[in-house]
C-alpha cells in the first residue's frame, strides 16, 4: 500500500523548494500534477526523473482510479502548479478517495500565498478565514462580503488583476473602510504588499494598472470603540509630537485609535 504525499512546490522562488520535497518527488512512483508542463519545468531544475500524470480541474473524477492504481504499488505525489496541493486547487477528492481505500495520506508542507500574506498583512493572525477567488460578479461579491461582514475574523480572498479594482469597491461598500493588505506577486521578482484602508487602495490602484496574481488579506469586524474626548486626544497628539512622530502620520494613528475623523484630528495637529 503506497502513500499519497501532498507535496507544496515554490509560488515564485525555486529555492524555496525544500530538500525534503525534492526527496519525496525522486522517491515517489508518480508524480500526479495539475500541470504537466508546469512541473516538467520543476523537475528539470532539480534533475528529478520520476513519471508524470495529469490530474487538473477537467480530469480529477476520471483520473481517481488511474491514481488510486498506482498507490496499490507504490507511492504517489500530488503538486499542483505552484503552492500546497488542495487548497483551492484540485486534490480534495483524491484524498478522500485514497483516506477511504486505506491509504496513507501524507503533507510535505511549504510555500502557500494565503499564509505567507496573511503573515506579512499587519494585520491579526490568530484567526482568520480564507476564502479562495472572489465571485466573477458584483452582485455575488457583495453577497459574500455579506455573509462574512459580522465576522472578527481575519479575511483572505485571490483575487485576478483584472478584476482587483471592482473587487476592492465591492468590499469597501460592504465592509466600509476596512484596513487591508494587497499582495501581489508573492516570492517573485516584483512582489509588493500594499497596506492601508480599501478606499486607499482602490485610489492607489486606479493609479497603478493591478498585474500578476493578487491575495487580499482584510481585518475582521472589530469592536466599537468608544469615542475618545478632546482632552485625551490632545494629550495623545502633545505625546506624539514629543517622540517625533510626523503630523501627518500622528494624525492618522490617533484617528483610528480614537475614533475621531482624520481631518478633526489634523487640524488639532495644525494649532499645536
């Protein structure tokens, strides 16, 4: 009885391929991957020869058998074109499939967008939900945003760059003004993570054309908070101006944390 190893591959970067995944592939009996000529690629790179098998979106109910076949005599390895096997790419039957015929299944954890940006975001990390691509439509992105907007958990959404700025719109009106963190081209050469608030970033991307392969991080639903008086914001802004922290800046901080309106909270600044 062979085991079904899922087997993260790099998003971007090929050194951060681990030397255990390597092993694993040049061990396995088959490799079943998302795309053929994806992975050829990768293991040329690291001179690994093993036998290739499609197993994508279209095939992956009629290639169970194929690759439940080969676990009976030897091990197999899932990769999809880049990041960890089954999430949000196929393999979620295959291994219920090879679970049920009594095969081991087994994770080679490793690079992963929705994680890596989550980590980076800014934002809370002990609690998030991912929830994969957006809706192609409006209407069924509002739906979503809907559903999740009472929630204090973190989000994470993929999301297409041709679609990234009607998305953002769609959320801001749903959400509000949520503080928010743009992957884009996580590990590659032009990776970029912007944070600010979704109206910020809808503005900065009407500016900016949106390119490559996009992972939105957003913060939960949080709590009201109350509303600070003046006395405490004046306090807070003589505090900030002491340590050096530049107006604008120090504006900007003390708005979120007090409550107040950025533009009252710059013209406290202003008479100081």
């Amino acid at each position: 009885m062979g085991t079904l190893y899922l087997v993260a591959t790099p998003i971007g970067n090929l050194e951060d391929m681990s030397p255990r995944a390597v092993r694993t592939l040049r061990e396995a009996a088959l490799i079943a991957a998302e795309d053929t000529r994806q992975t050829r690629k990768l293991l040329a790179h690291f001179d690994i020869h093993t036998p290739l098998t499609s197993y994508f979106e279209h095939n992956k109910l009629s290639k169970l058998e194929t690759v439940l076949a080969a676990l009976e005599k030897g091990d197999v390895a899932l990769v999809s074109d880049a990041g960890t096997p089954a999430i949000n790419d196929p393999g979620y039957e295959l291994v219920r499939a090879a679970l049920e015929a009594g095969h081991a299944v087994c994770p080679i954890p490793g690079p992963s967008a929705p994680l890596a940006a989550l980590a980076a975001s800014g934002l809370p990390t002990d609690a998030f939900l991912y929830l994969g691509y957006l809706p192609r439509k409006s209407s069924e992105r509002r739906a979503l945003a809907r559903e999740v907007a009472d929630l204090p958990y973190t989000l994470i959404f993929l999301e297409a760059p041709h679609r990234l700025r009607a998305a953002l719109s769609d959320l801001q009106t749903v959400l509000g003004d949520r503080r928010v963190a743009v992957a884009r081209e996580l590990t590659k050469v032009h990776e970029q993570i912007w944070r600010g608030r979704l109206s910020e970033a809808s503005a900065y991307f009407d500016q900016n054309e949106p390119r490559g392969e996009f992972t939105l991080v957003i913060e939960g639903k949080t709590k009201q908070k109350e509303k600070w008086g003046r006395d405490k914001v004046l306090l807070a802004l003589r505090l900030g101006l002491k340590l050096g922290e530049a107006p604008a800046a120090l504006a900007k901080r003390i708005a979120q944390e007090s409550g107040w309106e950025r533009r009252e909270v710059y013209q406290l600044v202003r008479k100081k």
